[in-house]
C-alpha cells in the first residue's frame, strides 16, 4: 500500500494547537505580549508541570531523566520497535516570544491527539519529548541536555553548568523536581527516527510566501567567553597614552567580530551578545570587562577560518592596549546534514498538504542538531512574522502552525509505519 494513502485523512486540529499555544503562553506571560521561563526556574516548573498533565489526559505515560527530559510516550502496535519522537523546548529567553520552543512541543503533543481522535494506532510507539535547557540563557552552553542525551556531554558536565548566581543545574532540577531516576542517553533510550518542528527565526520563509520550510542542514556554531583585565583608574588625573582601558579593548573586539561576519559572507553570522563592564561607573577607568563571542557558518572551513581571525584579532587588540586576557571557546559543533529518508517523509507531508515550501538551512541551531548524531533526525520550520525571534513580539499565525502540525504528523506516521508499509 501506499504510504501516503494509507494516512491520508489524518488531520490535526488546528484550533485545538493554537489554543494550547495561548494557553501555555500565559505561563512566565510579559507586558509586551511574549513569555519569560528561564530553564529550571518556578515559572518553567508551571509549564512542565501544564505539559505533563496534557499528555496524561491524552492517554501518554511520562518518563522524566536525570537531566530533566520529559518523555511522552503513546504506545504503539509493536512495542519492541523504537519509537519515533518529537520535541523541542519550554524554556525561554528573558524577553522570548511565545512560539520559539513551545511550538515544537505542542505539535507534538497534537499529534498524539490527532492519533486519538482518529483511533489511529502507529506500528511504532510516538514520543514527544521536552529537552531542558534548549536556549542556554541561564546555563550556558545552549542544548546542553539534548547534547547529554546524545553523549556529546557527560552527565557531571550537563549537571554542573551554573547560572550567574552559582546554582547548578542539578541544583534547580532536584528543587523543582524534575530530577528524574532514568539515565539520560540513547543507550537506555534509542530512537527510531526524530523530528523537530519550529519558526523560521529568520524572514526567509515570509519574504517569499512559503509555507513550509524542508530543513536539510543546519549552520555549525562556535561561542566564545573573553575576559579583559586592564586597570581601573581615575578619569580625570590619568592620561590618555598611560590607559589600560578594557572597555576600549572589548570595544574594538566587537567591531572585529562584526567585520569577520562580514568578511565571510554569504551566510556567516557573527554577534557579541553580552558585555559586563566593571567597575561601570562614569568616573573610572574599566579595569575589567566580560563578552561573549557567536560565530555560525554552514561550512566548517570558513567557521575554523573566522575562528583562527578571531583569536588574531584579540591577540592584537589587547596587545596593544597593555591588557591581560583570559580567552574560552566554550562550545563548538559542526554543520549539521540532516538524515535524507526524514527529510524526504517532510517532503511528502509538504506534498500531501499542498504546502509551498522551499528548502533551508538552519541559522539557529536546535535540539534536532544533536539528536541527528545518534539517530535519523529532520526538521519543520514554519514562518514567524517579520522574522523576528528571541524577542516579545515574535508571532506567527494559526494557519502557519497548523500547517506545520500537519506536516509533523504524516512525517511522524510515515516512520512510525515504515516497517509495515514497506513488506
């Protein structure tokens, strides 16, 4: 039989989505219409907490690990086989927006109740999972947990990332508790295939009237830590050529990052996102400042190369201030090709559903980065307006998100009936 005959009435509700969408962004809800919940603080807790009842209600059981991943299973007709799982995050940026994440989440979720409205049994169990700590906002690095569930990190590492006040993640989980008992790896947890569905980020998919964006790669990232340790001094009585000005310093590093991104284009992205200026009073000279460093490029040859002018850069820069460095690459990893059977499955949910699309690149990375690691992974994206994310005013539409939904699910039972489809 036919793949795409076998299921072609299933449906999403779309309405049922968009409902879950609003209701979820109540939680951590800011005055200019988008979501603050930091990972592992009380109002992530309330979220989690609203997810998990959800899926109960939808008939799932829920396995939580050491590391805060929240699994929601509906069993399949073969319990043996590995289950086909989706997902993405919860947490937020400080000032997020109320699709980035959640979307993934509760498209998942509205799979499995697409499944149950239609009394559709899959071969291959469903899973949809809530990785902790996507955003890397308040634990740096970003995806730490998708990364342990990859074993790109162990699990002491994943555990011991701190916040800016010196709380561990361990810490937060155990007291909002969702430290759970099970081992957070693939070993004990093997995927059949994953999928993740999410906004754009970017203005690609609006500015040329698409629908769907078939994912068939992501850009490879490096973040960097830079502390520059000069001496703070009066503003009046020092002068200019006696300065060892870390702010100076880090001011000419920002304009550095900004002309390597510029250097390699097409596609490299290069930002300084914090800046901690200490003393930061008006009258003082800064003896220390504190910057981060966020380089991508889809070609690992051109990222290694903005890395080596980087690292030149600084040298320069601080050489010729008479300022002492502290440099850290805290977290790399290459581009990303994605699984070709999973982004096919996209392809023919795009076509199914009649979707424009087009094919892209990721800019941003995700937990489907480090899933595709250890088992076949492809990714959804929908438009957001403007592009804009990672901001309150994100937004998309419900017909995008429905959209999407529908795509995740035909590709979802596309794989989830592999087996029997293809005897």
């Amino acid at each position: 039989m036919n793949v795409i005959a076998k299921h072609r009435n299933l449906s999403i509700s779309g309405n049922r989505l968009w409902q879950s969408l609003m209701d979820m962004a109540k939680i951590g809800a800011t005055e200019k219409g988008g979501v603050c919940r930091l990972a592992l603080t009380d109002i992530d807790k309330e979220g989690r907490d609203l997810f998990i009842q959800w899926c109960k209600d939808a008939g799932c059981s829920i396995r939580i690990d050491k590391m805060g991943n929240i699994f929601a299973r509906r069993e399949g007709r073969n319990p043996d086989l590995k289950p086909i799982m989706t997902g993405s995050h919860l947490d937020s940026q400080p000032t997020g927006g109320r699709f980035d994440g959640v979307y993934g989440v509760l498209a998942g979720l509205e799979v499995v109740r697409a499944l149950n409205d239609a009394d559709y049994e899959t071969e291959a169990p469903i899973e949809v999972a809530v990785w902790t700590n996507e955003e890397g906002s308040r634990f740096a690095p970003a995806m730490v947990s998708s990364g342990v569930f990859a074993k790109v990190f162990d699990l002491e590492y994943g555990l011991s990332r701190a916040d800016s006040d010196g709380k561990t993640m361990g810490e937060e989980l155990e007291r909002i508790g969702y430290a759970g008992p099970d081992e957070p790896n693939i070993d004990g947890h093997p995927v059949g295939a994953y999928f993740e569905a999410h906004i754009e980020q970017g203005p690609i998919l609006e500015d040329e009237e698409k629908t769907i964006g078939v994912v068939t790669d992501a850009q490879g990232q490096r973040w960097y830590e830079i502390t520059l340790t000069g001496v703070e001094a009066h503003a009046g009585p020092t002068p200019m050529h006696l300065r060892k000005d870390a702010l100076l310093g880090a001011s000419r590093i920002v304009e550095a990052v900004n002309r390597i991104g510029m250097k390699n284009q097409p596609f490299a992205c290069a930002t300084v996102g914090m800046l901690e200026n200490y003393p930061n009073s008006r009258n003082v000279i800064p003896g220390k400042v504190f910057l981060t460093v966020d380089f991508r490029h889809p070609d690992d040859e051109v990222l290694a190369k903005m890395d080596k002018e980087l690292r030149e850069a600084v040298d320069e820069i601080t050489k010729g201030i008479g300022l002492e460095m502290d440099f850290e690459q805290i977290w790399y990893y290459a581009p990303i090709k994605f699984e070709d059977s999973c982004v096919q499955a996209v392809r023919d949910g795009v076509e199914l559903g009649g979707y424009s699309n087009r094919d892209m690149v990721s800019g941003a990375g995700h937990d489907a980065c480090y899933l595709s690691k250890v088992t076949p992974t492809g990714m959804i994206f929908i438009p957001c307006v403007d592009g804009i994310s990672h901001n309150e005013v994100e937004d998309a539409t419900p017909e995008w998100c429905e959209a999407g939904g529908q795509v995740l699910l035909q590709a979802m039972v596309t794989k989830a009936d592999e087996t029997v489809l293809s005897s």
